[in-house]
C-alpha cells in the first residue's frame, strides 16, 4: 500500500541554509487524514509536536477524524502513543530532542532534566505513561518518576506501557498486546479518599473497557 510522510517540523538552525520547505495547506492536511486508513505518529519531543500541530491547524484535523465512526487506525510509540491521550508524561524537558539544542551543553547538563505533564489531542481520556519499564537519559525509571505525576492527578486514571507493550483500543473495547518477554500495561489510579494507589496489570487475551478502566 503506498504510504505518505508528512513532515510538519520545522527545520533545525543548523540546516535552515541548505534546506528549502514547504509546508503543506491545511485542505492538503485535511486531505490526507480523510483518506488515510492508517495514521502513525513517530517518537519525538511531544511538547513540541503538540505546539506545532495546534499552531498548523494539525490537532483539530485529527481530532475530527477521531470522532468519526469510520476513521482512519491511530497508533504510534513514545510521543506517537502520548499524543492520542489527554495527558501525557513526557519527557520533552530532554535537551538533546530539542528542535536546537545547545551545543556546549555538558554530560551532566545533557541528563539534568525531569519528566513534565502536557496536554494531548484527548482522544482517551486518561495519562500516558510510555517507556514505562526504561529508565531513560536522566537515569530515572519511568514508572517510579511517573508517580509523582498520578498522585497529583487525584482519581485520574494512567495508563503505563512497557516497552514492548500495545495499548489497543477499539471503540469502547480495549486489549493489550505483550511482545515481548514481561511486557506489560498498567492502569493505575491515585484513590484520594484513602490515599492509595491501585495499580491493575492488564492481561494478553483479556477484553477489557474504556468505561471499565475508567476512561471515558
């Protein structure tokens, strides 16, 4: 099947000479969304994509052909995952997935930096934690910095995907897929009225729902 990249980043200082780009219109954007079945969203800084999808007219694109019954699949890894979510636990504040990053930066400056909570598209209903079982360029382990970030977030859920781990939705259902040795997806949830986090470790070949999970 063929398959279209679009690039909506901007080019990086360093390349902005040598490079000529142009953008595509928002009919174009909207174009290739309505005739897509398959929308995937790579890695990256997702702060910044979030930016840049709102500013570009992006986000409610794909916010629309969310909503639509015979939309096209969503998927994607890391900032591709966080991004269909209403909140995400990012690591964004990572200077080294910055647009321009500093070149005299230190090793130390490099991995001095904490995960952040950003606003996705709100497709689901919850916070995404992915990388989950990693520990990441600041030495810290996802899951443990994540919990911080649900505690504040009192009877919200969270969803945790380890590395090797699927999410899948499909309408109000909901499963996961463990590819490879461990791998799981947790939903987690900071109970305020008595000051407990649950944690659910969700199982392969289990149905589970949006409305079960508590998200939607």
């Amino acid at each position: 099947c063929p398959i279209k990249k679009m690039n909506l980043s901007e080019v990086p200082k360093s390349r902005a000479a040598s490079i000529d780009v142009v953008y595509p219109t928002m009919d174009e954007m909207r174009r290739c969304v309505d005739e897509a079945d398959v929308i995937m969203v790579s890695g990256g800084n997702t702060l910044y994509a979030m930016k840049r999808w709102e500013e570009l007219g992006m986000a409610d694109i794909l916010r629309d052909a969310a909503n639509k019954r015979d939309g096209p699949i969503f998927c994607g890894g890391s900032a591709g995952a966080i991004c269909w979510f209403e909140q995400g636990n990012s690591d964004s504040m990572n200077p080294m997935t910055f647009l321009n990053p500093d070149p005299s930066m230190t090793e130390e400056e490099k991995k001095d930096w904490d995960y952040i909570s950003i606003d996705g598209l709100g497709v689901i209903k919850a916070l995404c934690v992915p990388h989950y079982d990693v520990v990441q360029h600041n030495g810290i382990l996802r899951a443990e910095a994540s919990e911080t970030m649900v505690k504040g977030l009192a009877d919200y859920p969270c969803i945790g995907i380890d590395e090797e781990a699927a999410f899948v939705v499909d309408g109000d259902c909901v499963r996961v897929i463990e590819g490879g040795p461990g791998a799981k997806v947790y939903r987690k949830f900071y109970d305020s009225k008595n000051n407990e986090v649950e944690v659910l470790i969700m199982e392969e070949g289990y149905q589970y729902s949006l409305s079960c999970l508590g998200l939607c």
